[in-house]
C-alpha cells in the first residue's frame, strides 16, 4: 500500500485537466552550490514533463567529509517537492555525493521525505548507463580531489566495472568546477583514454561537459557518458518516458 497522499476531487463544477507536465514529474535534490545542473536537466526536458529542484546546503567545498554530511538533508529537501503526492521520481543530484553516501542511504533517505516515490541518485543512472552501453573496462575524467576519485573507483569497481584510468583536476570548489571550459574538458576526458577502455566516463555534475558529450564519443569512438546526460536519461527512463534526443551522445539517442 503506498504512503503516497490521495488527491482530492475538484469542487464539484470545475473543470480540471493533467496541468502543465501531465506525462510526468521529476524532483532533484541538488547542493546550493549548483550551477550547472538545472541549464541541462531544462535542455534535455522532454514536453509535458516536469522538473522540480530543492536544495540541500553545503559550503563552496567538496571533500568526503561535506558530501557524507548531505545524508541527514536529503528527506527535509524531499518533502519539500510536490507535497501534494503528484511526484513521479525523486533523484539526488550529485555524483560525488551520492557515491560518498551510498546509493542504499540516498534512497532511503529521498523515501522518508517523499513517501512512495521511485528514488534514485545521480551515480545509478551513470552505472545503469553504462551498463546499458555494454561498458566493462571505463577511463574516467573527474574535477576532484585524489581522495574523493579514490572512492569512485571503489564505488565503480563494486559495482562491476574494471577503472583502467581515472584522474582528477584536484579542484574543492564546485565554483571553480563550474568555470572548467568545455574545449578543455574535451582534451582532458580524452587524455584519460586508454587503448583497452570500452568507454569514457566524465564525472561531476558541476562540469558543462554536456555541451561537448558527442564530441567526446565521436573524437574517441567509443560510448561516453557524463553525469548529467546519464541522470536525465535514466529520471526520465524510470517515469517511463521514452523521449530520444540527438547530439548528446548514443545514450540519448540510441537506448
């Protein structure tokens, strides 16, 4: 029996309809520092699906000790989204942050502020992603700290990829992580490459590596998947849209 709220009937002599978003709705959990997550969530917005942020604070800082702190935010920001019950999917949106907590907390977490809503985290859809690509052996590009991309390929290998590379700009400031240039972050991504990758992972919703995501995939030939294309595909994939967009890579287009 779902703990979801049972919308009331219209007064009687109204006309209703689905609203503005009646294919579904998505709610994301993003730090307060975020900049760059919102821009591409609305790029890749099919019609009639809503999208819907809340905030969870965290100093200009990104270390494994700011991150794990999220935990005890996350169901207070999650009640905050769609109280009238209406929420389709409920996503932590922080690559760092989820890994550092833990998909299993992350979700249980999202759950305790919006009951019966399907949770996820933005390191499920890039694993899902991947998978879904056919990817075994990745090469990652990350704006982290050693410490925190250490943790990412435990997290990565557990979860049954082998990490032939991975290499941080050993940046703590999600306002610097912000700023890293597009043109840049295709020549780092691609020196990460290594001959036996199956495919690349760029790291970090703070990075505007959508932008450049195909170019990344044509320039290599080989999948390449980011955090923000993987967390929109697969929000939408569990609200059951199907949407398909070019330009952003085969995840997007092809699955």
């Amino acid at each position: 029996m779902s703990d979801r709220p049972v919308p009331l009937p219209a007064p009687a002599g109204i006309r209703l309809d689905g609203g503005r978003h009646p294919r579904a709705k998505i709610g994301y959990v993003l730090l307060a520092t975020e900049q760059t997550v919102q821009d591409d969530l609305y790029t890749l917005r099919p019609p009639g699906v809503g999208i819907h942020f809340a905030r969870a604070a965290i100093p200009d800082s990104i270390t494994p000790d700011t991150l794990a702190a999220q935990a005890g935010l996350l169901a207070d920001c999650a009640a905050t989204l769609l109280p009238d019950g209406s929420l389709d999917v409920i996503c932590y949106a922080c690559t760092s942050g989820s890994l550092v907590i833990g998909e299993e907390r992350v979700f249980a977490e999202l759950n305790r502020g919006a009951p019966g809503v399907r949770a996820t985290s933005l390191i499920s859809g890039v694993i899902h992603a991947l998978k879904t690509l056919g990817a075994t052996r990745i090469a990652v590009a990350t704006p982290y700290l050693d410490e925190i991309n250490r943790r990412e390929a435990e997290y990565l290998e557990s979860a049954g990829f082998e990490v032939v590379s991975i290499c941080g700009l050993n940046l703590e400031k999600d306002s610097d992580m912000v700023r890293v240039a597009p043109d840049y972050i295709v020549e780092f991504a691609l020196a990460q490459d290594r001959a036996d990758a199956d495919a690349i992972f760029v790291s970090c919703g703070a990075l505007r590596t959508l932008d450049v995501i195909g170019e990344i995939e044509t320039r290599s030939g080989k999948p390449a998947v980011c955090s923000n294309q993987a967390m929109a595909w697969g929000c939408l994939r569990l609200a059951g849209i199907e949407d398909r967009f070019a330009g952003y890579g085969r995840l997007l287009a092809e699955f």
